[in-house]
C-alpha cells in the first residue's frame, strides 16, 4: 500500500517541461531587448595643491577697509533697493573730527545795591546825653510814635557814618531823599536816603530798631552809596547848606 501511494505521488507531470520551456523563451526575449549595461568605473581622485602661509606672508595680505557711503548717496529709490548707488568715501572724509566748541561766555554778574553792615557799637544814646546835644534832647521830647524813632535812627546814621568815614563830618540825614522811609512800630527802613558831607551828598541805606520806650537805639546796620550828582539835587530837593537851595 506504500508502494502504491509513493508511485502516485511520483507520477509524471505533462505540463511540466512546457511551462520550462516558456520561462526560457521568455527569458532570452528579456536579455535580446535590454540596452547595453556599461560596466561602473571608479572615478579617478583630483589632486588639490595646498599652499601653507607662514606668520610673515599673512601680515603682508592687506584687507581693504570697508566701503563708507555718502547720506545723500546711500539712499535710492523709495520703492526698491536696485536704485540705490553706494559711493565709497575717503576714510579721512568718514573719521572727520568735530571743531571743538567756543568756550562758555562767564555770565554777567548783576551789581546790587551794597549789603547792609551791623553795626557793632552804638553812639546815639551817648550823643544825646552830652551837654552839648540838649537843644536836640529837647526837640526830641516834643515828638512821640514813629516821628521820634526816625529821628533817634537819623541821629545813629550820622554817628555811625562819621565813625565809619573818619573825617567825612556828616551833618544832615535826609530819609525820604530818593524813595518814602519805612515806619513799622519800633522797626525803621530807609532804602533811599541820603547824607550830607561836606556840601556833598551821598546815598545811604539803613535799618534801624528803637526799644519799646522810643529812647534808644537797639540795633543799627547801613550801608553808604556813592556820591550823587549835583544835577539830580533839585529833584530829590537836596540842599549845599541850611536854608540855600542849590541852584
């Protein structure tokens, strides 16, 4: 029964060489119909000359400095950079250093009135209490309020300006010479007066304080002007001497 079943198992196959033979046919049509294969060659290597610098010959290799444009020349066309023209210049032209600037001008200095001096010692008390001064003590008694202190600080300024100008023999304050003295309870201003000298007149200012009695300085300070022009005496009323007008 083996026999039997390997003997059909072996059996012969008719369309066996056919189809052989029809992969062969097919085969030899394939190879008579490809184009000639050209068989793949290894490309041949290029030499490169290589060239090696030393420190000397690469210092010598000057780089040209860059190209520096012209504001005006720089810019081309709004809509498009191709009409832009970019026209190098001279690299003096590019590094060109600023002028230095003029020095600073000083600024004007404005020339104020003199500042008022405090007086250290005060005279009018002593003064009024010399018996030489009892015609002036009198006329004193018959003022009262900021009529008396004016003259208390009149009197003072006369003191103070001999003392401060030895020999200038001041004999006459007038307060209210260039601008109305200043009257506030025992406190006097006087910011253009002026004194007489020597049938000369000069301006003065000064601030004076009176104590609460209206008998005495208390605190003096002034400061003396210069001289002021005879053409100018008439219209502060200022006068050479007593009761002679100056003409």
């Amino acid at each position: 029964m083996e026999h039997a079943g390997l003997l059909q198992r072996g059996k012969f196959d008719p369309a066996l060489p056919a189809s052989l033979v029809l992969h062969l046919v097919i085969g030899l049509l394939l190879l008579a119909f490809l184009p000639d294969v050209q068989p793949i060659r290894t490309p041949q290597e290029e030499s490169i000359d290589v060239e090696v610098v030393t420190p000397s010959a690469a210092a010598a290799i000057q780089v040209p400095p860059p190209a520096v444009l012209s504001p005006l020349q720089s810019h081309g066309d709004s809509g498009s950079s191709a009409g832009r023209e970019m026209v190098p210049l001279a690299p003096e032209t590019a590094s060109r250093e600023m002028p230095p600037l003029p020095p600073a001008l000083p600024k004007p200095t404005v020339s104020g009135p003199p500042p008022l001096r405090q007086a250290a010692e005060l005279f009018s008390a002593k003064t009024l209490a010399s018996p030489r001064s009892r015609t002036a003590r009198q006329l004193l008694g018959t003022l009262s309020g900021g009529e008396r202190n004016l003259q208390l600080c009149n009197l003072e300024a006369l003191e103070q300006v001999s003392r401060f100008r030895p020999g200038s023999a001041p004999d006459l304050v007038a307060p209210y010479a260039m601008k109305p003295e200043k009257v506030r309870g025992n406190s006097v201003e006087v910011d253009g007066g002026a004194f007489r000298s020597k049938r000369n007149w000069f301006n003065i200012r000064f601030h004076c304080e009176v104590d609460p009695q209206g008998k005495t300085v208390t605190a003096f300070a002034f400061a003396i002007g210069d001289a002021i022009p005879k053409d100018l005496w008439q219209e502060y009323n200022l006068v050479a001497e007593d009761g002679e007008a100056d003409q």
